[in-house]
C-alpha cells in the first residue's frame, strides 16, 4: 500500500491546474512543493508576493502510477496579526523582526529577550557567535517508528533548503499560553512553554490540528547548545546563524498514523516553511546523509543525528513509555 499524506486545500485563490504529479514508485513516503517563483534569498527584509503550488487530493493508482491534482494558487496577504500568532498573512521578514525570542545565558536562566533579526544576526565583533537563545526540535514518528523530515523552505532567511527534523522553532515571549519554562519546569521535565511552542509551528508549519499532538504526548529528553554560522547559504562573512539551547522533544502520531495499511494522518505543509516532507527509517537517513547525496542538513540536526540520535531511535519505545533517555539536568555543549 502507498503511504500517504493527504493535505487539506489551503485557503486561497486558485487559478487553473498547471500539472499533476505523478510517480512509477509505489513506495511514495515524500511529499514536495513545487514554486512557481523561487525568491532570492539575498534580499533580506523586502516585502513580496509568495506564489506557490497546492497540492491537494489524495494519492489514487491509475495503471499502477500514483498521480495527485496539483493546482496553482496565489495566497491572499492579510494584516500580520502576531499577537494571536496565527501566522496567516505573515512573511518570514515578519517573524523576523516581531518574533521575541527568550535570551539565555549559558546556564540556559532567562536574561531577556529579543526579536529574531537580533538574535539571529552575526557579524566579526561582539556578535561574531550571535545571541544566545531558547529553541526547540520535534522529532515526530509513526507506527512503524519512521521519523518524518522535513526539507526547509527555499524562501527560509536561515538555512534555506536544507533537510533537518520535522519541526524546529523558538518559545517566544509573549505568547498565550506562556511559552517561558521556568526552572523548576525544566527540571521536572514538564516544560509546558516549550511544548505550547511546539503545537503553535507544527500547526504552523504542517498544518497539523493543535488536538492531534496534545502537550502531554511530548517527550522532552535534553538540552542542546551549539552555535552555527550559515556559511553555507551566505559565505564566510555570512550575517546569520544559530546560536542555541535546543530542547530536543520526541512524540509518536497519534493513532495508527502512517500505516502499512496506509492510514492517514491530514496535514497542511505550509509552502513558505516547507518544500518537502518524508518518512524514513534509520537505513533510509544513513543513506541521505552520505556526502555523494549532495543533500544539505542542518547544523543542528547533523549534530543530534551523530552524537544522540543513533542510541535515542534504537529504543524508541523505552524513550516514549519508560522514561529512558531523558536528562533535563545537563546542557551538552557542542559547537560546530
């Protein structure tokens, strides 16, 4: 049977159907965007207009090929409304500049907050390793203990296009409910803030329903620091970078997800975050990674997926229902 997402129509204005895709593969575990206008990521901080491919449908076989209607929309731009934090009409120069993210000293206490522009600025001076700041990553699996992927969106001001885990993003200040853990939510590995970020971009970002990931399905297992200039996307002198204490979160879809009976789970990619989604096994991830792949990955998930990752997935049950695995004590300091 084909695995398959089948995502829901977004809402927007659709002018006529350009093309379908379609594969001789029944094996189908990825879902990608196609743009019709790529941006160039070089300009920072200019406003324009996202034009993007929808593709919406489900998987049908004809003749053995598996084919979905594709149709080209143009998404209305509506007042930017980050006091909600819907999303909805709201560039990636958007949340770069209204976004406030929480500041961090080494110890990861609380010493204020900035907006993304700030935090996430480099430069050869005083900010040549940015500001330090509280992220998060989401490893989402299925049934079968396949991680969901993510491939970042070419328009992604940092570290555009690169592969990395289903989900990663900031708490921020600010937001209902909180998404500031204190310290004794941290020890006691409960951090409701980080977890309410989590729902916000994975309903954000995949379109998912905040009831299917309920907070309390999350599995918080550590700390990460790493710090990483994004060289590749915008050379040695690069103005953006990472320098974070990611919370590193484990959760299993709920119910049979994708199944081998081919069981749904209705997701939403959001085209300005994502271009492509896919479902692997730990063989399937080994082989991407290889350098003949050509395929790019984040620093930070490059880091997880060589030091953490190995021993995490190889007892995925334990860490979901046996607490194993999980250290809310220690910061592991790890720069790239």
């Amino acid at each position: 049977m084909i695995s398959s997402i089948a995502p829901r129509v977004p809402n927007s204005r659709y002018f006529g159907v350009f093309s379908s895709f379609s594969s001789s593969s029944t094996n189908l575990n990825s879902y990608n965007f196609r743009s019709e206008i790529h941006s160039n990521t070089s300009k920072v901080l200019s406003s324009k207009m996202i034009r993007f491919s929808a593709l919406i449908g489900r998987r049908d076989m004809v003749n053995g090929v598996a084919t979905r209607s594709c149709l080209v929309a143009t998404r209305p731009k509506p007042t930017c409304n980050m006091s909600t934090w819907s999303g909805k009409g709201c560039t990636q120069e958007d949340f770069m500049l209204k976004d406030m993210c929480l500041v961090v000293d080494l110890d990861d206490q609380i010493v204020g907050h900035s907006n993304k522009h700030e935090v996430h600025t480099f430069d050869n001076g005083a900010r040549r390793q940015g500001t330090l700041h509280r992220a998060f990553s989401v490893f989402l699996f299925d049934s079968q203990n396949r991680l969901l992927l993510q491939q970042r969106a070419a328009d992604k001001i940092t570290f555009p296009s690169v592969w990395t885990n289903t989900c990663c993003s900031h708490p921020l200040f600010g937001q209902k409910p909180s998404e500031v853990d204190e310290p004794f939510q941290i020890a006691d590995g409960s951090v409701p803030g980080v977890k309410a970020a989590a729902v916000r971009k994975l309903h954000h970002e995949l379109g998912m329903d905040p009831s299917q990931l309920a907070s309390l399905d999350f599995k918080f297992l550590t700390r990460l620091r790493y710090c990483a200039r994004d060289e590749d996307t915008w050379g040695v002198d690069a103005p953006w970078g990472e320098h974070e204490v990611d919370y590193i979160l484990f959760a299993r879809l709920p119910g049979s997800g994708f199944g081998p009976k081919g069981e749904s789970v209705f997701l939403d990619p959001n085209p300005e975050e994502i271009q492509a989604l896919k479902f692997v096994t730990g063989d399937e991830l080994k082989s991407m990674m290889r350098p003949e792949t050509g395929l790019k990955w984040s620093p930070w998930f490059r880091i997880i997926a060589e030091k953490f990752l190995g021993n995490w997935w190889a007892e995925i049950d334990d860490v979901m229902y046996q607490e194993k695995h999980r250290d809310f004590n220690t910061i592991h300091h790890i720069l790239s």
